[in-house]
C-alpha cells in the first residue's frame, strides 16, 4: 500500500482524535456520575464529576440483604457463573453446529442455517410468557440453569452463523490432511479445527458472555431469589417510576462494564480475525 | 397437640415468602418489620426486592404458575386485574376497616369485598422552597403571580416544575379545572371542556417559560436541588433525596381560582396482598396484617417515611411530629383514589399521547380532548368477531400432511440417499445438543407466539378471532395510513430506520477500518480499544445517557449548539429530529461491530492485488471501489444480514430515547408490539400478530438476501 | 500383488460424472505419475485412493485388501497435498511428529525419526518455525517431510511442485527423484505438468475426461501414443495433426499429399499426426503455408506455419532465415508419420522409432 504522507497521517490522527472525543463524551457520563455525590444527574454539560466521591460504589458493594448475606458478592457472583457456563455451553454447541453445517452434506442443511436466522427475528419479548411456562414445567424456573440455557440457545445463532462463516473460509485440506496423518475425526476436530478457530471461538464466546452479562428483562422474569439475580437486574432496581438513584445505578454500571472492556482489551488480536475468516490461509 | 407440633415444624421448613419494590429506608422499615413477626410467631420470612416495574408483570406471571409469593405490596390500582386473574385473596372479615382511613379501604373494597391490607397511600402534593418561595399559593392566581419572577429560562431557572408529559401528574390538573375521567356510563371521556382548559392553562405556563420541557423523575430532583426549581409537584418518595441545604415545606395542591375546584391528585393505596394461591393462607393473612398495624405502622413511619392509612398512627408522637406526613395527610384529603376499574386501565396510553402532543404542541389545547377519544378507541380494540377453530386445524393438519409427502417423494428423488448425504450420522451427532435446545427453548415458544396472533385475549381470557387481529392491522381500521399509529406508517419508518443505520454503521465502520489500517499510525491500539466502548458498554445504560444528552434545556448536545451560536432543538417535538437522535445514539452504538467486522475482512485482502493497482496507476479512490468493496462483500454480507435484523427489531435505542415520541411517530414494528402487549391492556393476541408482520417482513427480506449472496457463488 | 488396485471405478459430484469407470494396477516401489487436463479425474482419482472421497462403484484395493470401506487413517497411505496444508498453529517439528503422536509413538522415536527426516530434508535448522516464517520451498519441503516420517505403504503427491518458482521446481523434482530412488516405495503423483511426469514416472497414466487413455513408461508413450489425445498431450509443442483421406498409396488432405508408410494397413478417412521436432522448415516439402509466428530458442526453433485452416508447428535451425510472413514448405523427417482413426479415438500406427529426438 501507499505509505501515507506526514500531512495526510496528521488528518487521519485528527478524524480519530474527534472520533474516539464523540465516542467517549457519553461513557464519560456514566463515570461522571459514579463519581458524583447524591442521586441526581447533573445539569452542567462537563463530563467530569463536580464532587468527587466514592459513596455510591460502597453502598452498591457494602450491600447486605435481610439474612445478613453479602448480597452483591453473591449477585457478582451469579453473574459470573451465569455468564460463563453460557459461554462454556453456548460455545460448545455453537462449535459442533457450526463445524457440520459447514462441512457435512446431510438433508436439511439449508433449511438449519435457515431456521436460525428466522430465531432472530421474532421479537424475543414477545416469546417471554410462553417460555415462562415451559421452563416452570422442565423445572427451571427460578434456577440459574434455566437461564443459562435460554441465553445459550438466544446466543446460538449468532455464534452459529459467525463460527460457519469462519469454518467455511478455512482450507479444508487441513482437516484432510490431518485425517491421512492418522487422526479419527474427534481427533481432527480437537487437534486442527480447534486450534485454527481460535479467533473466531474467542470472539462468539465474548458475544455469548457479553449476551448473557448484560441481560436483564429474563433474569428480572425467571429469577425470584435476590441471591440468584444477575448484577443487570439488582442494577435495574435503582432507576424505577417513582425515585431513580442515578447515582449509584451508573457506579454499577461501570462495575458491570469492567469485566467486558478487560475481555474485550484481553481478546483486541483475536477480535479484529475472528468475525472474519482470512487470517488461516497460508 | 400432635397437630400443633406437626403445624410448628412445618412453618419453621417453610419460610413465608414476601415480594416487595421497596428500597432504601422502606426497604430497611420491611426487613425490621419481618424480623419482629419471625419472633413473634416463628415463622421465617423471606423478603425479595424486585424492581418495580417488573414487579406487577413477575406477579402476574410467577403466582398462576405456583412460583410466586405468598404475600405481595403493591399499590391499588391493578386490583381489578390481580382479582381477576385470580392471584389475590379476600381479606373481607379478616380486616377490620374502621381501624383504617375510609379512603384506603375505598381503594381496596370491590364488589363488595376487600383485598389485601393498606399500609400506606401516596398522592403528590407541592414541595416549595422556602428561600424563594416563602408564602406557598393557596391558588392558581397566586401561583401564577409568583412565577414570573422566579423564572428565568435563559438561566435555566424555573418556577414550577413537575413531570407534565404524565398523566398521573396532569391528571390533579385536568380534575380541577373540573374535568373527568370517565362520563355518565362510566367510560374514558376525553373530549371535554375541563380537558381542554386545563391543557391550554399547563401549556401557557410552559410558554411563558415557567416551566422546563421533558421533565423525568430524576430532573425534577435535581432542578429541585440545586435551587433552579421553587416549586416542584411530587409525592413523598422525594423527600428522602433532597439535599441537606435546601428548605423547603410540603404544602397540598393549589386550588384553582377558575372553578375554586381544589388540584386534585390520585391516591395511591399501597397494601399487603395475599396471594390467591399461597401455600400457607393463614399465617399469609397474619403477615400481611401484622405489617399494616402497630409497630409495624411506627417502624414504616420512622424508618420509611410512610403516610400511613392506620388511623391510630395519627395518634402517636412520631407522625404529629412529622411535617411531612401531616402535609401529606392533608394532601390526599383532596386526592381521588385512583379507580380499580378496567376502564382506568385504558385510560392512560390515550392520555399520556394526548398531554404530550399538547407540551410538544403537535396538537392544541382545544383540539387534543377529540385527538384523545380517537386514540382512546384505537388503543383499546374491540375485539375482532370470534370465529371457530375448526377450519384452521383442518388446513394445519393438510398441510402437514403435504410437508411429509413432500419430504418422503423428495427424497425418493434423484441420487440415493447416502450418497447425497453421505454425513447424516456425524451431522446428527454435532447438531443435535444445539438442535435440541433450539427446538424447546425457542421454536415452541415461537410457535406458541404465533398461534397466540390467532386470538383476541382481554384480562385472562382467549377467544378464537383467526385472521381478525390481522385484518385489523393490515386493514388499518381506527387510523388513515399516514398516521403514526398505523402499520403502514410504523412499517415505514422501521425500514427507514434499518436502512439509514445499517448504511452508517458500515459506512463509518469501514471508513475507520481504512483509517486504522494505515501502516504508519503509531497508536493503533488506543484508538481501537477507545472506539470499541460503544459495543462493551451496556446498551440500556447508554441509551438513557443519550436521552438525557439531548434534553431541551439541559442536554450536552444543545449545550454545544448554543455555544456555536445555533437556536436549540426540541428534540422529541418533531419526528425528524426525534428520529435524528435515535440514528445518532444507535449509529453510535452499531459503528464498533462494523468496524471490528472491516478490520478483519480488510486483514484478508491480499496485498498485491493493492500493489497491483498501483503498478496500473489506480488512484486510491479506485482502489477502495474497485478492489476493496468487492473483496469485502462475501466477508461483510452475513454481518449485515444480522446486523439488519438486529437493527430491525433494536427495542432499547427507541424505547429509552425517543420513546416513540412525538405521538408515537417514531415507534418501531417492535416497540409498538411490546406497547401492545405490556402497555395497552397486555393485548397479547395483536402484538402477537405485530411479531408475526416483523417475522413475515424480515423473512422476505432474507429470502431476497438469501438469492444475492447465492448468485454470488 | 499390485501395491495399489483400481477397479473399474466411478465417482460422480451431483450429475457431473468425474471418474468413468477406471482400472489400473500400480506396482510396488513404482513412481506412477497421473497426468491430464485439470478436470480430467486425476485429483478426484487420488483423493479416492487416499479415502477422502467415497466411490459410488468399483473397487480399491491397497496392498490386496479391498479398502473403499476403511477410514483414509488406516489406509496406511500418505499424501501430499498442493497447498501444503502445513498446520499454522504448530512448528515445522509439531508438524512433522504429529502423525507420530497420533500413533502413541514413544517420545523418544518421535524425536529420532523427525531428526533423521528433517536432516533428510535439511530442514533441521527450522525445527522451531512456524510454516508462516517459511518460504515456499521449505513448505514445500516441510510437507514432504510430514509424508516421509510416517513410512507408509504408499505416497500419494497432488500436484506438489506447482506452487513453486521454475527453478526450485526443476530443484524440488531432481530431489524426489532422489527421494523415490532411496526409499524404493510405491508414489503415485498427479500433476499437470508433462516434463514432470516424462522426468520423474516410472510408469506414466494419461487421463482424460474421467478415463484412462494410455498407461505405459514415458518413452512408449511418447513414442507409440495409444490415440490423438495421448499424442498431443506429451511433447511440445504439440504434435500437428491433419484430416486425411487414404487414396492408394497416398494420403491426401487439405492442400496437401504425402505418401502413405508401406505398413499403414487402414483405408478411408484418417488423421495423420507429424511431430513439430519431426517437421522441418524445408526448401522444398509435401506442405505448404505462411509463417504466423517464429519462437527461437537458440540453437534451433519452431514456426507456425498457417496452412489453409491448420496452423501446424514445425522445427528449424538457429542459422535459418524464417520471418513472419514469409511462404515455406515444410518437410517430415524420415519414418515420423503417426496415423489415427478419423476420430483420434485410436492410433493405426505409429513410427518405428523417433528420429527427430
């Protein structure tokens, strides 16, 4: 490519400069008023807070429930483990789907990628209370494995479709050659498309933990123990009709918002691989 | 004695369960209450704080399905729906109503029979500030004297400030200019004088810049806080947030000088419901009661700041001393309990479009009570004429029928079968967890949801209405088709919406790519991990932080504008601009995923083919169309086609901006299903047949996407 | 035994027959190079051997043992493939043991045999490379290396050289040749390229549109084409052939006579086929026609020479004076007259010998 001229790299600096200014004016927001006293939302346009405090992060983490637990420990960590076995289940069968619709010949392929993409696109609010009453009859109701697998399967689609775009582009003579090498196919699937789908596997799995963390209206419905909800849904409790406590609902948010940016700094090489094939060739 | 023991041991395995929306000092008055009844009786009680605006739709959901509370607080007003669906019980003869205010067991006696235990009622009455206000109106002429000089717009300084978008905040207004809820009949009346008159006397307020525009919850206390407000109309969950320096007094509503009619406000009578179905009635009741009498009153007094509706807490040292309680006390004196009556229910969408257009005056004062019957009949449907299921199973069983000939004959076609699929075991084995999950957890309920768009469902009941609900819609019946509330117009602006934002997501997101792929940029990485925040960040958080950001007078983005020298916008008056900051906060959360998408398709362009094109003199222009685009496509294409049907159906970005505001112009097919179903008399049957219209518009449209990137190949 | 039995065997993608019912037997130790127009069947032919397409009929045999029912890993074969198909996420030594470590092989062996290949292939300074750090010829090498490890009963090359440069081709192909002289195991190798079939076979395999043409060593083939397409496939440029009719003792065609070989026994329509090396740019000769284009090489050359239709190619000496435009005759040199049926479809006769070569 044409290296670019000093002048003309100032410019594209600039543009991204003026970007990432737009971009971050209203994360800023969210920490400005973590960072504020009281409850109210400021009506200067600066994104810096005018007092600084700390109050609204103790009294969101200090939280205790009425038997004494420490509640927003246990919600962290429902949230966590309701985000991760997503993954971890949403992942595994995303991979598996996604490998045989990619390189298996069998009746009613198109049909599946199909069905797939038709899951999207009914409203999801809409298929709430006839799920409620399927999951109160597997016994799921108020279980955290109720939830992660109705986020493992919201999840699958999208993981699904990605994973065979990213399967679909990488040379099949890999997986033949490894099978001439003397792999079974498990062994094929373990050893060669694993390993080479890593970037694609990274990134589902951040949109899969990303699905399931920020969930809230599910987890808000399904869930009836305070011990069990998600951290989106003890957040929701701070903005209602009556009395919003923006305050303390932003120092949430940013403790929400933590996890993700670490994964998403942590994944940045895969990311930019991941959701398109290409990287695998040669 | 046997039976004692055997009832003992069983309470103490049996914690009763309570749901609650308190929080902060209500919430601790309810913990400490509990704990009491626990040494009382034994019983263990298990408090869950669920948010408040899930609370109604959990209840409604959890107690018919046996997963619910054995006791509830909830405010009055959807008593007739909770009877209904069978999910309270009687406390008729378990209540002893004279200990309580009249008004409280008002609220919850229907039919005949009462309902739970009242706690507490809230109602709004005016907090005034006393620097700046130290004689509060006692009328509308005295309140209207005062405001000029305690109001400044262009210093954002303000006389009154109230929600005046909301109903329950209009309504004190429209009852003492002598209007009505409901005729004769008892049916929602709009079109009425009192409407109209108190209309035009909010709307002259506002004009003369007594009053700030789209005014939320959190506005009124901050402008409250910092002094930018003298007067604001609240209720008593205020109190508890404003700041330490501010004093102020609560004083009832002004009457109006007009009509000498008081501002009459809606009484809200909280209660502790027992659930229809709760495992242990008895010990139920006795909870319930116990939280609405004695200590437990003093406790939610103190702690809580309750008004409280036993008559015998008026009594006691701590509420006489208590301002705040005895100005509210004289408050509700005025109020009218809210009515239980399914026509109440109906009322409020109507209302609130109408009061809208009146203060973002897409409608006047005098033409909005004949725009808020129309709406009234458009958003409470009649239902369609049932009709009988028969054919349709007919025809279902037909066609299923023809699927499996079809199948069976398709596959006696052509080669045989294991040599057309010669992977069918393996492909079973990989598929079938995900094919299992899908097949129970999203097509079943899918299928439900579709059927459900057969039916016409009105507070618990089904009735067959087969093509009715979409004779409805497509037929445009209450509404012309240029009107925001007709499908065509939704439709319309839905695909408006996808298009502008998919073209700018990837638009932008490509051009980033390009920008970031300049080999000479030294802090790729920053900028990366900055421009990506939009995607990590919760969406449902950034979209309130660009709601507030484009606020009439205190919004950052009309800020900029003054500071340029540009007028300030309404943002949410008119439909090209309210459509503008919906495309701004959602370009600005969908640009990262496109940008990422670029960078790897972009990654995956071989560098000769660039190398090549500059041998052959092409400009960069031309390379980006003659190399890039093309390249891209195949890589790009399965991310828009997702990208489209998530845009499609994006519920947050609409339904926390914009609203739907003005008049619900900018509604999306999917926000105005989710209105149907959740705040419009959950009208489960049409917003079920709204997803079907989304589902068959989106599946042509993939069918169509489907047939390009097949030509592709 | 054969070391590798083909019978009669068909495969078919969709409606689209590809392999027509082929018999072949490969000796062991053979080099057997599969040659053809792409699309003719051979890559299709090779991936059925190495299991990684199942037959629709016929049978596969491998060492005497029917295998169109054994998984490609128990097969006992290796395959080269013409992307390489290295593993990117595993080092030039990962790659090289994984077959290895698939088989349980002891530490120990695994090491020893790699060592002993990668110095076989002087690959062992690149042990710890990524295939990414690699250039092609070390791929090239690096994918070999990966077959030779694992000492089957039988190599299999997909076109391996056609990703290299000319001379690391010319390079790579004396290596192999080496390569099969030292291990003496059976190879079959599917390539395009007739020099690297003539140079490296033992036994070449001619295919076309799905079938065998002609099986034979590359001088027979050569020398005795089996039908017109075997005979224009091998040698360049490609031999001229010409419509003819028999009249007597002559063969007659489009502005042209020559007289027919004493041993030609077939009478009627025919094709006549003359080699460029044999068809000399003459004063005097039985055809005549304009020069359409000269290519000279040096020490001799070849010019196409338009005759009515035809445009046929014909040597001629480094000192001779050929221009473009210029009328010549062309002559053939000696006994060189090959004669096919009308169709092509089989040779009458051939030449006794070569005498161009």
């Amino acid at each position: 490519m044409r290296r670019a001229s000093p002048l003309s790299l100032w410019l594209i600096n600039l543009v991204l400069i003026f970007v990432c200014a737009i971009t971050l004016y209203p994360a800023l927001w969210v920490v400005k008023l973590a960072f504020s006293e009281g409850q109210a939302i400021s009506l200067s346009p600066s994104p810096l807070p005018d007092h600084f405090s700390f109050q609204h992060f103790i009294d969101l983490v200090g939280h205790v429930d009425s038997k004494g637990r420490w509640i927003f420990g246990r919600q962290l960590f429902s949230s966590l483990l309701v985000a991760s076995t997503t993954t971890l289940i949403g992942l595994a069968l995303a991979v598996s789907a996604a490998y045989a619709l990619s390189r298996f010949r069998f009746p009613a392929r198109e049909a599946g990628m199909q069905t797939l993409l038709i899951t999207q696109m009914f409203p999801a609010t809409l298929m709430l209370v006839p799920l409620y009453s399927l999951l109160q009859r597997l016994g799921l109701l108020n279980t955290r494995a109720g939830l992660v697998l109705v986020y493992a399967t919201a999840s699958l689609p999208f993981c699904v479709w990605m994973l065979k775009g990213y399967f679909d582009a990488m040379p099949k003579e890999l997986e033949e050659a490894a099978m001439m090498d003397g792999a079974s196919p498990l062994q094929v699937f373990w050893k060669v498309v694993l390993p080479l789908a890593r970037p694609a596997i990274a990134v589902t799995g951040l949109f899969s933990f990303m699905t399931a963390w920020n969930e809230y209206i599910l987890a808000a419905t399904l869930l009836n123990d305070e011990a069990l909800f998600t951290l989106p849904v003890a957040l929701n409790r701070f903005v209602d009709e009556y009395k919003s406590e923006y305050g303390t609902f932003a120092a949430g948010a940013l403790l929400v918002s933590i996890p993700v940016m670490a994964l998403f700094y942590a994944l940045q090489k895969h990311l930019v691989g991941g959701l398109t094939a290409g990287g695998v060739k040669g | 004695m046997n039976a004692l023991l055997i009832a003992l041991t069983f309470s103490a395995a049996q914690p009763l369960k309570v749901w609650h929306g308190y929080r902060g000092g209500e919430e601790s008055a309810l913990i400490e209450a509990a704990q009491r009844f626990t040494q009382e009786t034994g019983t263990p009680v298990e408090l869950l704080p669920v948010p408040y605006q899930t609370l109604a739709s959990k209840l409604t959901s959890a107690i018919p399905h046996d997963a619910g509370p054995d006791v509830f607080i909830f405010a009055h007003e959807r008593l007739r729906q909770f009877q209904r669906l069978g999910i309270v019980d009687r406390s008729t003869g378990r209540l002893e109503p004279r200990t309580y205010l009249p008004q409280s067991i008002d609220a919850l006696t229907l039919d005949g029979e009462t309902y739970g235990y009242p706690l507490a009622f809230k109602c709004v009455a005016l907090y005034v500030n006393k620097k700046r206000v130290p004689k509060p109106p006692a009328t509308t002429d005295e309140l209207e004297a005062l405001l000029p000089a305690l109001s400044n717009p262009k210093e954002r300084r303000f006389g009154l400030a109230y929600e005046s978008g909301e109903p329950y905040y209009h309504a004190p207004i429209l009852l003492g200019f002598g209007g009505a809820l409901f005729d004769a009949q008892g049916r929602t009346t709009m079109n009425t004088p009192g409407m109209a008159k108190s209309l035009a006397w909010v709307l002259k307020l506002q004009e003369r810049g007594f009053m700030p525009q789209e005014v939320s919850g959190a506005l009124v206390l901050s402008l409250f806080n910092e002094g930018r407000a003298a007067m604001v109309v609240s209720g008593p969950w205020l109190a508890a947030d404003i700041h330490k320096d501010i004093d102020y007094q609560v004083v009832p509503l002004p009457t109006v000088s007009e009509t000498g009619l008081p501002l009459k406000p809606f009484l809200g009578v909280e209660a502790a419901f027992v659930s229809g179905r709760a495992e242990q009635p008895d010990i139920a009741h006795r909870f319930a009661k116990f939280l609405s009498l004695g200590a437990a009153t003093q406790l939610r007094v103190e702690k809580g700041q309750q008004i409280p509706a036993e008559l015998a807490a008026y009594e006691t040292e701590a509420v006489k001393s208590n301002p705040l309680i005895a100005a509210f006390r004289a408050a509700a004196a005025n109020a009218m309990p809210m009515p239980t009556t399914l026509e109440m229910a109906r009322w409020w969408e109507p209302m609130k479009l109408t009061v809208r257009g009146v203060v973002q005056r897409t409608v006047t004062p005098e033409a909005a009570g004949a725009m808020g019957d129309r709406l009234y009949r458009a958003l409470n449907r009649q239902s369609p004429p049932p009709t009988s299921p028969t054919p349709w199973l007919i025809t279902l069983g037909v066609v299923l029928l023809g699927l499996f000939a079809y199948a069976f004959v398709d596959s006696r076609r052509g080669l045989p079968w294991r040599q057309r699929y010669p992977d069918t075991w393996r492909a079973v084995v990989y598929m079938a967890p995900a094919a299992i999950g899908i097949a129970v957890l999203v097509l079943i309920p899918f299928t439900v949801g579709i059927s459900l768009s057969l039916f016409h469902y009105d507070a618990g009941t089904y009735t067959f209405v087969g093509w009715g609900n979409f004779i409805d819609i497509l037929g445009s019946h209450d509404y012309s088709i240029t009107e925001p509330l007709s499908f065509y117009f939704t439709l319309g602006v839905t695909i408006l919406w996808t298009a502008l934002n998919v073209a700018l997501h990837v638009g932008i997101g490509l051009a980033l790519a390009i920008l970031l792929k300049e080999p000479l940029l030294k802090l790729r990485g920053v900028y990366r991990v900055l421009l990506i925040i939009p995607w990590a960040v919760p969406n449902y958080i950034t979209a309130l932080m660009w709601k507030g950001m484009f606020h009439r007078q205190f919004g950052a983005i009309n800020g900029i504008l003054e500071l340029l020298g540009i007028e300030p916008v309404s943002w949410f008056t008119r439909f090209s601009t309210a459509f503008a900051a919906n495309l701004a906060t959602n370009t600005w959360l969908g640009f990262p995923f496109m940008m990422v998408v670029s960078l790897g398709a972009l990654q995956s362009i071989p560098k000769d083919l660039y190398e090549a094109a500059e041998v052959d003199g092409a400009s960069r222009w031309t390379q980006f169309r003659r190399i890039t685009l093309p390249m891209l496509k195949p890589a790009l294409l399965p991310s828009i086609i997702l990208g489209t049907v998530w845009t499609f159906n994006m519920f947050n970005v609409i339904y926390l901006v914009s609203g739907g505001e003005p008049g619900g112009s900018t509604n999306i097919l999917v926000t105005e299903a989710f209105r149907w179903a959740f705040e419009r008399n959950e009208q489960y049957g049409f917003a079920a047949a709204y997803a079907v219209l989304i589902f068959v518009v989106l599946f042509i449209w993939s069918a169509f996407t489907k047939r390009l990137t097949t030509e592709k190949a | 035994m054969p070391a590798v039995e083909l019978k009669n065997l068909r495969k078919s993608f969709g409606d689209n027959l590809i392999v027509k019912g082929v018999d072949l037997a490969v000796e062991p130790g053979e080099f057997l190079v599969m040659v053809g127009p792409s699309g003719c069947g051979k890559t299709t032919l090779l991936r059925l051997i190495a299991g990684l397409e199942q037959a629709d009929a016929g049978d596969i045999f491998i060492e005497g043992s029917r295998v169109n029912d054994v998984a490609p890993r128990d097969r006992d074969v290796a395959m080269v493939f013409q992307s390489y198909a290295l593993y990117p996420h595993l080092t030039v030594r990962e790659n090289l043991a994984f077959s290895l470590t698939l088989r349980k092989a002891s530490k120990a062996s695994v090491d020893a045999r790699v060592q002993e290949v990668a110095a076989m292939l002087e690959l062992s300074e690149l042990l710890e490379r990524k295939p990414k750090a690699l250039s092609g010829g070390q791929r090239q090498r690096v994918a070999m290396g990966r077959a030779i490890v694992r000492q089957p009963k039988v190599f299999l090359f997909d076109e391996p050289l056609s990703n290299l440069d000319t001379a690391l081709r010319v390079q790579m192909r004396g290596e192999l040749a080496r390569l099969h002289q030292r291990m003496r195991t059976t190879m079959i190798y599917v390539t395009h390229d007739q020099v690297e079939a003539m140079t490296l076979a033992t036994r070449v395999a001619v295919f076309n549109k799905g079938a065998l043409q002609q099986l034979g060593a590359p001088l027979e083939l050569y020398n005795r084409p089996a039908n017109q397409f075997v005979a224009q496939f091998l040698g360049s440029p490609s031999m001229n052939v010409l419509d003819a009719q028999r009249e007597g003792g002559m063969l007659r065609g489009e502005g042209f006579e020559l007289s027919a070989p004493a041993d030609l026994q077939s009478t009627g329509a025919l094709r006549v086929g003359l080699r460029p090396q044999d068809l000399r740019v003459a004063e005097q000769g039985p055809l005549t026609g304009t020069v359409d284009a000269v290519e000279r090489l040096g020490f001799d050359g070849f010019a196409f020479v338009r005759m009515n239709q035809a445009l046929l190619a014909a040597r001629f000496d480094g000192d001779q004076q050929v221009k473009v435009g210029d009328t010549v005759h062309l002559a053939p040199l000696g006994d060189a007259l090959h004669v096919f049926t009308a169709d092509g479809s089989s040779a009458v006769r051939a030449p006794p010998r070569s005498p161009g070569a």
